[in-house]
C-alpha cells in the first residue's frame, strides 16, 4: 500500500511540474496580457527600464528608433541575416508574446527548432532576466502606433 500511495504523489507531482512548465512556455496566461510573461506596454515604469535596458542590449543592432539595419531581409556576405527592425515596418509585432520572448530568451535557433540555424542574435538566458526581456519587449510595443498595437493584441488572443 505504500508503494502505491508514494507512485500517486510522483504522478502527482509530476503533473504540477509539467503543467507549470506547460504554462511557463505558453508565456504564462499571455493570450489575456496580464500575465507575469506578457508584454505590458502601458506600464509606464516597466517600459521606462525596458528602454534603458533597449539601450545597453539591443540598440547597437537594431537601432536606437527600433529601425534595425538596412536590407534587413537580405542576407550579408557572413551568410547571416541583418538585425530586422521592431517598428512598425518590421516583422515583431507579428509573433505572440510568447514567441518574442522565447526568441529573446532561447534564441531564435532553439524557437526554429533549428540547433544549426545561424544568427547575429544573441541568446539573452543568463543575461537578462525574464523580467528584462517583458521590460525590453513592453517598450517595444509601446513604441508601436495603435492600430499595430492592437493587431498584436489580436495575434496573442488567437495564440492562446
């Protein structure tokens, strides 16, 4: 009889974990933007850090007014692909929360599913905080006019 009431506590256990880290990897409860792992652009102290830590981590590549580098859709003489812009022109507000952060957090390898694809992007675990890359990713998004703002909002609602 132990046997099987220590069997059901591993199940059970087993399936807490596996469901947080289901939750955790959908980006939280992302589809309704108030998750801890969704952007959240009208934070004004949120987007505030995330345009300083824009600043120190992302703008040498993708510009300081989110325009990425030109022919960004081409790739250079190094096989890789420019750093796209995260304006409006872009491609960014394109992808659910979830998948930006995943792109910042794991690379874009890892979200490609792709462990030879090769990029410029650097892999932000370790370096930034999840914390950091909603903080980046808010200020991002917050830069967007309304109408874009509100068809990546539309994209996490169909994602969830």
């Amino acid at each position: 009889m132990k046997r099987a009431s220590t069997m059901a506590a591993v199940a059970f256990a087993l399936a807490v974990v596996g469901g947080g880290a289901w939750w955790i990897l959908r980006g939280g409860d992302s589809g309704r933007g108030t998750g801890p792992m969704a952007l959240r652009p009208d934070d004004a102290r949120l987007a505030a850090r995330g345009a300083t830590l824009y600043a120190a981590q992302c703008a040498s590549c993708h510009g300081a007014n989110l325009e990425g580098q030109p022919n960004w859709r081409e790739r250079g003489p190094d096989g890789l692909l420019p750093a796209p812009p995260h304006d409006a022109s872009g491609h960014t507000w394109h992808h659910p929360d979830a998948t930006l952060i995943r792109i910042t957090r794991d690379g874009v390898a890892a979200v490609a599913g792709d462990p030879n694809y090769r990029t410029a992007m650097p892999v932000y675990r370790g370096r930034l905080s999840d914390e950091d890359i909603v903080a980046v990713l808010s200020w991002i998004k917050s830069r967007w006019p309304a109408d874009v703002r509100s068809k990546h909002d539309q994209i996490n609602a169909r994602a969830k």
